[in-house]
C-alpha cells in the first residue's frame, strides 16, 4: 500500500478509482428527474408553510420530509425510510402500525372546548351531514374501476379533511396508498382559505349569510365532564372500530374539563401531540419516494410503487371532490334544517364548511366570510360546534369503514 502511495502513477489511479466509486454512491450520480420533481413538490409545500403560513405546523415537516425521502441513494447502507433498521424505518414505524394518530387525538382532545356543541346539540348532526363526503368519494372511487374496496375507502376519509384519520384508515386498509392520501389530506387542510369560500358563496344567499344565531347558553362543568363518558359510550358501543381514535379524544378531554389532571392535559396539547406531529409530517413526507421498485407478490415482476403514478394524480383528484362535497353537504344541509326551524332559531349556512374536521380553520373561514357581510355577526364561537362534531364524525366514518372493508 506504501509503495502505491509513493508511486505517483499508481497514487493517481489509486485517486481516480476511489474517487469513482464515491462518485457513484452520491445523490448526484443516482438523481433522475422524478425525484427532481419530486423535491420540487416539497419545495412547494415548504412554501405554502412558511410564506403562506398554510398549516405551517403540517406542511414544513412533511415538505423538508419530501426532500429526504427523494435523495437517491445507493441501498445496503441502511439509511432508506423502506430499509429495515434505518432510523427513518424506526420513526415511520408508528405510521405503519397507526399508533401516531391516536396520540394526536389525545392531544385534540385536550385542546378541544365542546361547550358549543353541548350547548347546541343539534349541530352535531351538520358534523354528521358533512362526512356524506367521505362516502361519496368512497363510491366514485369503486366505479372508477382503479382501486379496490378498501383502498376506495382509505381514498373516501379525505373528504373528512383530518390527517390523522386519514393516516390511521390507510394503514390499515392500503399502506401502499398511505403516502398519497396522507400529502393529499393534508394539502387539502391546507388549502382550506382557498377552496371553500368561493363554495360558501355560491351556496349562500346573501340573506343567508346575515342570518344571526342565538348566543349559545353556558355550559356547566359538569355537563362537560360527563361529555366526554358518554360521548365515548355511544360512539363506541355503536362502533367499536373506533375505538383507538374516539377513546384516545375523549380521553383527551377528559384530562382537560376533569380540572384534576391539568399537567397532563398540558403534556398532552403541548409537547406530546408537537412531538408526533413533528414525526408524523416527517415521516408521511419521507416516505413519497418518487419511484420505489417492489416485487409482485404473485407475479414476481418488479412494479413501481413510488408516489409518482398515475393511481396518486387521480387520488389527488379523489380527494379534492371529497372535500368539496363535505363542504356542500353540510352548507345544503344547513339550509335543509332551515326549513324546519322557527324565525329565530335559524341557523346560519355559512356554519355549515366547518363540518369537516380540520379543527379551527374551517371555524375561522366561518367567521371571516360572515364578517364580510356583516362587520357585528360573530360567527366563530357557532362554528366551532359543528367543527368538533366533525372531529368525531370522521373517526366514527373511518370505524365504519374499517369495520366493512378490513
């Protein structure tokens, strides 16, 4: 080995062929243009989070997580979110197994006031009306012919607008989707300043929109903390499935308006649910590999199961009429009730974009388009009712899938 070093012919060969082996294990050498757009995309959602503030909290860990997760590499070195032993493998393997999204419902749960919803049950039932979506995508998505039953189910929880759920029903029933339908969930969260306001307005009229509501009554502490008992008894005696979802929310809640566990009520909206979220949005986003080469379990032929495919565009697709027909329905909804209601205690429709469960952005979206058209109408402290029945909708619509389909 000295007298190659010392040799300068053999020193220089010695250079180049070492330099040639690096060369080939660099990013550089192996990158190829679906992973270039693939950081592209992630360059995106880094810049609907920090300049936009779009979800910053979702959208900046899962667009730096696009960038890992599309570093070409060379396998063996045990560095890949699909390889066995990597620390990313670790960190993904409380997505696969689904056991990050229960932990952020605790998190939910215990940041969550149900007082307006207690105080106006009714409005539980626009939470209700809003996952109409979920299962109308649910059906387009069987007829397109491109997925199965359960897969079409995983694509249909979108239209709940909740990432965690969304996450927690694809692991169990299409862990090959669950990178799709987890960006596409949480793009369309999101994106919700965009995408519902113009669907408020065309369903609307501007009578509607003005329509005052009744300030909500006050709410004792007990009826708060019996919320979350009987809560969590009937929804789960009627859906059991839930159960990993709905216990963990009411429980979260439980922590906050029980007045005796306020430490753990703080670690569980605090630094718990900041934590997982951090890792989820990470992980979720590492593991949208361009192009990911796996074996056909029955043919043996090597299939693209990456995230670039033509199956990801339509489950974009999918999942953007999802969402807007959970909008519809619990705006059409409202005005439906409406018609039942005496003068009075009328409901504004404008209350009904927050069924879905993106919890409070859809409620704030409820009080700006209402402020535009009335500057003294305050709209929020009503949205935020059917906005948590939402939370609890979508994880009832996901224990029902997950009961049929798994």
């Amino acid at each position: 080995m000295l007298n190659i070093l010392l040799d300068s012919q053999g020193f220089f060969g010695f250079l180049a062929e070492h330099l040639g082996i690096f060369w080939n294990i660099t990013g550089l050498a192996n990158m190829e243009w679906p992973n270039l757009i693939m950081i592209l995309v992630a360059c995106g959602f880094l810049y609907l989070g920090v300049a936009k503030e779009f979800e910053p909290l979702l959208l900046v860990p899962i667009g730096f997580g696009i960038i890992l997760g599309n570093i070409p590499f060379v396998e063996g070195y045990q560095i890949g979110i699909y390889e066995p032993g990597s620390v990313l493998s670790y960190l993904y393997f409380g997505v696969v197994k689904g056991f990050y999204p229960p932990l952020i419902f605790l998190g939910i749960g215990a940041m969550t006031d149900f007082s307006n919803l207690i105080a106006n049950p009714k409005l539980l039932l626009i939470g209700a009306a809003a996952q109409f979506g979920i299962f109308g995508a649910y059906i387009i998505a069987i007829l397109t012919g491109e997925f199965s039953f359960a897969e079409a189910g995983a694509i249909g929880i979108i239209g709940g607008a909740d990432g965690p759920t969304a996450i927690f029903l694809s692991s169990k029933l299409a862990p090959e989707l669950m990178g799709a339908i987890a960006i596409s969930a949480y793009s369309y969260m999101a994106l919700i300043p965009v995408f519902q306001p113009p669907l408020m307005r065309l369903l609307t009229t501007k009578k509607e929109r003005v329509i005052r509501m009744r300030p909500p009554r006050k709410v004792s502490k007990l009826e708060k903390v019996m919320f979350p008992i009987i809560g969590v008894l009937l929804t789960l005696l009627l859906v059991p499935s839930g159960l990993p979802l709905l216990g963990m929310l009411f429980f979260g809640n439980l922590l906050k308006e029980s007045g005796v566990t306020k430490r753990l009520a703080d670690t569980a909206k605090g630094p718990l649910i900041d934590i997982v979220t951090m890792l989820l949005g990470l992980t979720v986003g590492a593991s949208t590999q361009a192009v990911r080469m796996v074996a056909d379990p029955v043919t043996g032929e090597m299939v693209n199961k990456g995230f670039l495919s033509t199956r990801s565009l339509l489950i974009f697709c999918l999942g953007a009429f999802s969402f807007l027909l959970a909008t519809a329905s619990g705006i059409l909804f409202v005005k439906f009730m409406n018609l039942f209601l005496k003068k009075g205690n009328k409901i504004n429709p404008l209350i009904g974009n927050a069924g879905v469960s993106a919890v409070p952005d859809s409620a704030r979206i409820s009080q700006v388009i209402g402020l535009e058209y009335d500057k003294t109408n305050h709209l929020l402290m009503h949205a935020m009712g059917p906005n948590v029945a939402g939370v609890i909708g979508s994880a009832v619509a996901a224990g029902v899938l997950l009961s049929f389909l798994q």
